[in-house]
C-alpha cells in the first residue's frame, strides 16, 4: 500500500438508493477527504456507509457540507502542516455556512496529535483515530449537543472491523476487506506501529461473512487488505488458506491481497498462488531497499538474497506472476554503492509496477534521529535514476501482453459512449469497446495496444483465450 496524493471520496463513496433513508434527519452532506494509502480509501468508503443511516449524503465541497471529515495520512511529507493548511481553509467555509459545519479529523495524524489538533485549530469539533471511526455517530451526537470537541483515540480493532463492515456503502464490481490491521514490525522509518497499533487479525468468519454479503451485491472481485496482510492467521490458518476458503464463495471471481511483507511470505501463501485460479498472478512485495546494511538499519528483519529466493518461490509455483514493489532512496547512511545495490536488485526482478519514495523523516521514529542523513538534492537525483528503471520494467511488461488475450472484468463505463473498463489478471487497467452487460464479469479481451495510462483491446471469442486465461471462460 502507497501514499498517493489526497483523494476524494465525496462520489465514490456515494451510497446506494436502497439504503435505509432517515427523512425524519432530514439530509446533510458529508465531505470526506483522503490522504494517503488503500486503507484510508477503505475506511472513507466504510465512513461513508456508516453515515448514510444518519441522513448524511455525500457532497462534492467542503462547502455544501453540513459534516467534513478529513481522514488524514501519517506515512510521509509534511501530514500535520497539511492538515492544519487544509483546517485554515475551511474556516472560512465553516463561517460562511449559514446552517453550520462540523468538522472532524480522523486517521493517523488525528491518533498522533489527538488534544493538540483543536487546540491548535479550535473550528475542529470531533477528533477520531483510526480505530474508532465506527464510534463516529456517537461522537457526532457529542459534538452536536456542544459539549466540546469530542475526542476519541482509544485502540479496539475488532470492534471497529464489524461495526463498519456491516454499515457498507455501494460496493461496485471490486472491493477492498480489510483483514488485518496495525504492525509490530517496527521498520526504523515508518510511523505505522505507532498510529495504528499492534498487528491485529480479523476473524475468518467475519471476513468469509462480509465476503458473501459483498459477493450477494455484485461483488467479483475482492482486495484483502491488510498494513502486513500475509501476517493475517486465525488458530493454525494463514492468508494461502484464507484466499482458498473465499475462492469457494459463489460469485467471487477475483482474489487479491496487499500489502504483503517478505518475513511473512510462508509456503501455504506461495502454493495457493500457484494452485488457485482465483488468486490473481499478482504480488505486492515490498523490498525497500537492496543493500544488507540498509536493510538492517532499516529493522526489515530480512537480507536482500532472502527477498530473491522468496521471489524464486513465487515464479516457480506461478511463473507468470506480475511483481510489485515499494522502495526507499536515501535512507540514513545511504551510499553511492548501497543505492546501486538497490537498482541490482530491481534489475534482477524485474517489476511489473513499483511504488518508490524519498525517505522522509517522521518524528518519533528511531530513523529520524540516526546520523548521516541524506541531502535533498542526493534523494532526488537517486529517486529519479530508479524511477526511470522501474518506469521502463513497467513499460516492458506492458508491451509483452500486446496481442495476448486476457480475462479482463469490467468494473465500470469507459470516457467514450460504448466503452467499458476493466483489469487484467496483473492488474493494469484496459479500456474496450464492450456492451453494458459485461460489466461485473470476466471476459476474453485480446490487448492491441498500450497506451499513456492504460492498455486498450478488443473482445475476442471465448475460444481464443489462452490456455492459463481459463478464468476468463467462467465470466
Ligand atoms: N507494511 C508494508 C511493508 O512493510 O512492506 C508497507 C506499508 S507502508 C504503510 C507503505 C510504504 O510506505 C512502505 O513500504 C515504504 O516504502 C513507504 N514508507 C513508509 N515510511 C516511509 C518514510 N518514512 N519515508 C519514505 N517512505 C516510507
Ligand atoms: Fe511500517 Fe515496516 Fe510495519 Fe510496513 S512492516 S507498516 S513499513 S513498520
């Protein structure tokens, strides 16, 4: 899972008409904002749903909304002055709003601040962690009856996972289940044990239940999401047998999984690769970096050859398996030498995608105060070198699957009139001239071309597809 820039989940998030409606509530409008990775999406998405029996629809402005959440991201970059940037905006948006604005902070930045956010921007009436978001309609209540800002940071994540699995906004053709939460890895870098506490499992029964109700709704294809999903285990069961079990449930097509990280990669996760149709050939596998010494001040807990036997693993029991990765640059102490080493590994695995950062200080974290950090300037231009390698891996990978022909699952109405779009097996998104009708199911789809953002094909018989493209006959 990656930082990306903010995304909004104001439409995407938008509930469905069958949802119970409340008239007596009367109707708000929500604006949710999210930064950051999957996760957040995901619990936007689950926000959203969790408002909507509250009367609250969402809105595309901060502007027309009678609620803002901003559901902040910790990982990387400036989140807290971010956050306060955007608080300052709104201001002036809450004053303007004749009928009155709530505004709530939630996520990562919300659980490291806490107190400090409305003292430091007092228009802020609800602050909420990451694993009190199912908590939101009480705490609205709260804020409502003006009995200050309504604070809540506390960690229960099993609650959290039930409560906003069962209050579930339109799920579309692929949606996401989370099915772990928090870390205990401790990576020198990263915030995440500390804002999202202690690794944590779902149960398999409430996963294999909110899949069948998903599936129930059109649901094809599900992303188990997880900030070390391949950690997930109920009593003796691991995530290969967890992707086996889901596999049986009628109407899901698609099972994938991330993010996954080296240490947890065991046999049963790797065979079930190999011997379930249903797991698609795609492996989010975070390597960080390619040097041992980085890896160790880096606390991965793995070296560089161990990461290449496990993506051995992984090619003999799925060869086609399309591979992804995440990356840091100038980590404290990074040389010359180390950062090739970097660029050695990729070369030797060859990525179909890769997510790559800067390294970005984050206070608290053990790696913030090490010595020899690197220069800006020196970040950049490293950043740049392995980006221009991955970007060609990618481009590569993309080119070869020209004039294949793949299963691909509409998701969605194209930009063009007649035109539909979809995935692939390994992910890349490809838009076809399609009927309305294939939309939520697989089908064969010869690839013509590769284009900036996306591959574009042509639907092709059934017959064509090619021997390991059966799914495709199922759809
Ligand atoms: N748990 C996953 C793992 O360890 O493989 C990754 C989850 S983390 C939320 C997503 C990615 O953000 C990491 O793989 C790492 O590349 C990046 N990241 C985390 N902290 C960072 C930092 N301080 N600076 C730059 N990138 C960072
Ligand atoms: Fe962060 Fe490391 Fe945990 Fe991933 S494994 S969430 S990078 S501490």
């Amino acid at each position: 899972m990656s930082a990306q820039d903010p995304i909004t989940t104001g439409i995407d998030a938008r509930p469905a008409a069958t949802e119970p409606a409340e008239p007596a509530r009367g109707r708000r409008g929500v604006f949710i904002k999210a930064y950051g990775c999957q996760m957040n999406v995901y619990d936007s998405e689950r926000m959203a749903g969790l408002l909507a029996p509250l009367g609250y629809r969402p809105v595309d402005t901060p502007a027309e909304a009678d609620l803002v959440v901003l559901n902040t991201c910790h990982i990387r970059e400036k989140a807290a002055e971010k956050l306060y940037s955007d608080l300052g905006r709104l201001k002036e948006a809450k004053a303007a709003r004749a009928g009155g604005m709530m505004v709530a902070v939630a996520g990562c930045v919300a659980q490291a601040e806490g107190a400090e956010i409305p003292r430091r921007a007092p228009i802020v009436d609800i602050v909420v962690g990451p694993q009190a978001y199912h908590r939101l309609p009480e705490l609205i209540a709260k804020a409502a009856r003006g009995k200050g800002e309504a604070l809540d940071t506390e960690f229960a994540v099993e609650e959290k996972f039930d409560v906003l699995a069962r209050d579930r906004a339109a799920p579309g053709v692929s949606a996401f289940v989370t099915v772990q939460e928090g870390c205990d890895k401790f990576c020198t870098f990263c915030v995440v044990p500390y804002t999202r506490g202690a690794e944590i499992s779902r149960s398999a029964s409430a996963i294999i239940a909110e899949t069948r109700a998903l599936a129930s709704k059109g649901v094809a294809e599900v992303t188990l999401i997880g900030q070390n999903v391949n950690a997930w285990r109920d009593g003796d069961k691991g995530l290969g047998a967890l992707c086996r079990a889901l596999a049986k449930i009628d109407g899901v097509e698609r099972i994938r999984f991330t993010t996954s990280h080296p240490r947890d990669m065991d046999d049963a996760l790797i065979e079930a690769l190999g011997e379930e149709p249903k797991l698609m050939p795609y492996l989010h596998l975070p390597a960080q970096s390619g040097s041992d010494r980085i890896l160790a001040a880096m606390n991965r807990g793995h070296t560089a050859a161990d990461y290449l036997k496990i993506i051995g693993r992984v090619r003999a029991a799925r060869p086609d398996i399309a591979l992804s990765g995440d990356f840091i640059v100038g980590f404290p102490g990074e040389t010359d030498e180390e950062f090739e080493a970097t660029l050695g590994l990729v070369r030797a695995v060859g990525y179909a995608a890769a997510f790559s950062f800067k390294y970005s200080r984050r206070p608290g974290t053990p790696a913030a105060s090490m010595p020899k950090q690197v220069a800006e300037a020196v970040k950049d231009e490293r950043l740049a070198r392995l980006q221009s390698l991955l970007t060609a891996q990618r481009d590569a990978f993309c080119a070869a699957l020209v004039g294949r022909t793949l299963p691909v699952l509409f998701e969605k109405p194209g930009r063009r009139p007649g035109q539909l779009i979809g995935r692939t097996p390994y992910l890349q998104s490809l838009h076809a001239s399609a009927p309305a009708s294939l939309l939520g199911k697989v089908a064969p789809v010869r690839v013509l071309a590769v284009t900036p953002n996306a591959l574009a094909g042509e639907l092709a018989e059934a017959r064509g597809t090619e021997p390991q493209d059966a799914e495709a006959a199922r759809g």
